[in-house]
C-alpha cells in the first residue's frame, strides 16, 4: 500500500482524537481520545520506517507503547479513586479538588 493511505489513516485518528479531547467532559473518553492520538503517531512511526526500511521507527514505538501502558495503569487508577470520591467522572467536577 502507498505511504499516502497511512497518511490519511493517522491524520484521520489524530483528528477524531483531538475532537474527543475538545469537546467530551467525560474523564474517561478524555482518556481513550488521547491513546487514540499517541496510536495515531505510532501508526506514522511504523508507515515511514517501513518506507524508509529502517527499524528506528519501529524501536521508538515500542518505547511509546511501553509508557502508554503504564499511562493506562496509573490513569485508570486515578479515576477508580476520583470515581469512589466523588461519584463522578466528570470534568467540570475536576476543579474542585483543588487543596
């Protein structure tokens, strides 16, 4: 496949992502909307090194991917302990944690 489908692939998901994030209230959407993003840059990491035939690419997605899980872990765990305070994941709700 050319390298432009992957093009149009990831600037789709980046798009979609960034939609999420701007416009959801939902903590957990928020979430998924950013892990969509960083799936969206690996994807244009793994297209260009295929096309370029160098593995660079690929080792720093497995780096990316790696920081993404434990991303995952501490973030859903942070809204596991938000949710059993406050009843809600709720962004407007956010703010009043503060101090």
């Amino acid at each position: 496949m050319p390298l432009t489908y992957y093009l149009v692939i990831s600037a789709v998901l980046f798009t979609l992502g960034i939609l999420g994030v701007l416009l959801r209230r939902n903590a957990l959407v928020i979430f998924m909307s950013l892990e969509m993003m960083f799936n969206a840059a690996n994807l244009l990491f793994v297209a260009f090194a295929n096309f370029y035939q160098i593995l660079d690419g690929q080792i720093f997605v497995f780096f990316i991917m790696s920081v993404a899980a434990a991303e995952v872990g501490v973030g859903l765990a942070l809204m596991v302990a938000i949710f059993r305070s406050k009843h809600s994941i709720d962004i407007d709700q956010m703010s009043s944690l503060k101090g």
